[in-house]
C-alpha cells in the first residue's frame, strides 16, 4: 500500500516535530509532501534533512531566503501563505497536519478542508474563528477532521461506537497549569519564563501561556462544541493535575466513558494519523500502581477567570469567540514580551468582550473583520 502523504503545517512546532517524530518511526506508512514553517529556517532545515519531502514552505519570505541553496537535492523551496494554501489541498496531499499557531492557521486548513483532505487539527483557533463554516465546509467536501489536541482526542475515542444522542455530558480535563495553587495575591507578578514552564506538557509557547490562564481550556470547550456537534450546556471541564486522564463522556444511563494516557502528544497525534490498527509510539506505558493516585477538582473561576468569559462566549454568536481568541492572540504576545502582566491577558479579553456586539457569522470575510476589530480594540485597551 503506498504511504499516506502528509503536509505538515507548523511542521517547525512543538506539534509538528512530535508528528515528524511518529513520520520516522513508520517511514512505510508516511511520507512528507510537504513541510511549512514560519521563522525557524534552522529547525525546516533538520525536518528537510530527515523527513526528505518534496515541498518546503517557510511562510515568512525571510526565513525561505536563509534556505537558499542549503535544502537536500531534490527538495523545492517556496515561500508565503499562498503557497502554503497551494500544497495542502494539492492532490499529491493525502492528510494534513494542521498544527500552525493562532487563527493564522485558518486559510491552509481551510482549504485542506475544502479539497476533502484528511485533516489532523491541532490548531484550535480554526473552529474557535470559524466553527461553523469550518465543519459545513468539512462535510459538504467529505473531509475527516480528527482531533489533535488530547482532550478532544480522548472525547473522539470515548464516542466509537455510541450513540451521540445518549451523551448527557461531555468533560474535558485541565492540568490547571502551573498556576494551580499558587496564591493568587502574587499572580499579577509572574513572568513569562514561569507561564511557560508547564508542570506536565512541553509546548509551544502560546499554547502554555494559555495553560497558565486557563484560556487554552475556554477555546479547546468553544472547539468541542463544533467538532463534536455538542450543545454548550453539555460541554465542562475539570481540574486533573496529573493530565493522565484527558477526556469523559458521560451517557444518559450514568457510564462514563475515559481515556487515559500519559502525557505525550505522540499518543493523539498518531491516532489522528491512523486510528486502526493503532500505531506504536514510543510513548512512556501508563502504569497506574506507580501513579498511585488521579486527583479530580472542580474548576475555580476565581482564580481562573477565562472559565467565567468563556460561559457567555459558548452561549452567544461567533463574534464574541471570534473577539476572545483574537484579544487572546494580541494579549498573551505582549504577555511573552513583557509589555503587560499576567493578569491583564485576561483583564484585556474581558474589555474586548465588552465592547463587541453579539452579532453571527456567515462569511470568512466576517471572521476576518470581527479578527481584526478585536485585535484593535484589544490593542486599544492595553495602552488605556
Ligand atoms: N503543543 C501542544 O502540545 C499542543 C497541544 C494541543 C494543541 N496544540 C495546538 O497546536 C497548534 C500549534 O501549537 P505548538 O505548541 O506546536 O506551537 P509552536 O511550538 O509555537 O509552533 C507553532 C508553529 O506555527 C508556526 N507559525 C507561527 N506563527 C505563524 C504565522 N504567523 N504563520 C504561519 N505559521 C506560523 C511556527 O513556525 P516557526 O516556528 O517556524 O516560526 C511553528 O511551526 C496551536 O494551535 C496549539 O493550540 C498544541
């Protein structure tokens, strides 16, 4: 059987290197196709060397220059998001691993999508955006979308084979991050080097800030609800300090259904990959006797405030997710370059919230402008 062809887009990430890594432990079953990074001209050229695909794509003009002439021979260079677009709904494409950062991972995944690819999400901020033209787009071109992010990987597990009509509840677990039990007196002083060290996951910056704040479990509830099709009042969270557990359903008869697995994106990425049969990984194996204990607490929206916004985002239009994630964006970046503290991420969202209308969304040019009114208005709110 030829091997799936894989795009890799954010194939410089945290996300996009663990997919490389599970790529090498079955060079029978994938290849690349294509690779797309941003800035990292360093890390593409160590893919390129080991993964060997046809297409490298640094989306930042800059960085495809510093590859001139330095690729293995035969590979092709391009640069910029069109490009990028270009080869992921390519027929040379099988799947699509859509792991770039923020809702600039919209227009390639879209059009992954689009072309009926398989799609591995990891990018959140596509369903966040634009949930609901996203997966109507996914179903009228017959595209699988299977989910990256571990939580939503476990859900999809927990549904084989059951009725979504018996679902009574749908709860993703949250590490709580490593702000967990800290005093919340003396958040308002953290840096960004603490924000980052999360307690159980290696991540990408972004993403682990998001942890911090909690933020990242308000967008991965608005992200259950469009790929799982699940009403808000059905979709909670809770705090598992030990992110053994990623992901439950209960049914109406009172079963709850979980996944377990150690923390190790390897896992949901390669189910993503291929679901049946089951890919090896190289993960650590779960040994519960030595674990010991899994812990379980009910989400403080004191402490993390995201948690309450997200309540009036998941019950209001796509404009008020649009203008979460977007202020999100703009926030957690000046967060990372010292410009605010911690506890204005969520203070500027919350402002941003505030001053936008409660209006739907039917095109991606209504994403785009609500995206981009948020990010002024969030811009706006930082400097007051
Ligand atoms: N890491 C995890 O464990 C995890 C788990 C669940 C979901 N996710 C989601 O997966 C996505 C990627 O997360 P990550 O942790 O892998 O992030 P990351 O390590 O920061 O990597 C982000 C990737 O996106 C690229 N990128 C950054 N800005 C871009 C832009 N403006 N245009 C195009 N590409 C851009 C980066 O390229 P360069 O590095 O070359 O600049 C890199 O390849 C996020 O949406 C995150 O929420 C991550």
């Amino acid at each position: 059987m030829q091997a799936t062809r894989m795009t890799v887009l954010g194939a410089t990430g945290s996300i996009g290197c663990s997919t490389a890594d599970v790529m090498l432990q079955h060079p029978d079953k994938f290849s690349a196709f294509a690779l797309v990074g941003h800035r990292n001209a360093d890390k593409m050229l160590e893919l390129a060397s080991s993964l060997r695909p046809q297409w490298v794509v640094m989306t930042d003009a800059d960085a495809a220059k510093q590859l001139l002439g330095r690729l293995p021979t035969g590979v092709r260079l391009e640069s910029g998001m069109d490009a990028a677009i270009e080869l992921s709904s390519a027929t040379e494409t099988d799947m699509v691993m859509a792991a770039m950062v923020g809702s600039a991972g919209l227009p390639a995944t879209l059009a992954a999508v689009q072309a009926g690819k398989r799609v591995g999400l990891a990018n959140k901020e596509c369903l966040v955006t634009a949930g609901q033209i996203f997966m109507s787009e996914a179903r009228k071109a017959g595209a699988e979308v299977v989910p990256v992010d571990s939580e939503h990987a476990a859900i999809h597990q927990c549904l084989v084979g059951h009725d979504h009509a018996s679902i009574s509840q749908v709860i993703l677990t949250a590490s709580g991050g490593p702000f967990r039990d800290r005093d919340p007196a003396t958040l308002h002083a953290v840096t960004p080097e603490e924000a980052i060290a999360h307690p159980n996951w290696d991540m990408g910056a972004k993403i682990s800030v998001d942890s911090a704040t909690m933020m990242n479990k308000a967008l991965e509830l608005i992200e259950a609800r469009w790929l799982f099709n699940i009403e808000p009042s059905k979709l909670s969270a809770i705090i598992h300090p030990e992110s053994i557990v990623h992901g439950m359903i209960e049914y109406s008869d009172g079963s709850v259904l979980a996944q377990l697995a150690m923390p190790d994106m390897r896992m949901p990425i390669a189910y993503a990959m291929q679901a049946q049969p089951r890919l090896t990984t190289g993960i650590p194996w779960l040994d519960l006797a030595k674990t010991g204990q899994l812990n379980f607490q009910a989400v403080d929206k004191v402490r993390f405030p995201a948690m309450r916004l997200v309540q009036d985002v998941l019950q209001g239009e796509d404009a008020l997710a649009i203008t979460l994630n977007a202020a999100n964006e703009v926030a957690n970046a000046a967060f990372r370059n010292r410009d605010i503290g911690f506890m204005d991420i969520v203070t500027t969202v919350e402002k941003a919230l505030q001053q936008v209308d409660n209006t739907p969304v039917e095109t991606l040019d209504d994403v785009w402008s609500h995206d981009a009114h948020a990010r002024a208005i969030a811009v706006e709110v930082m400097n007051a």
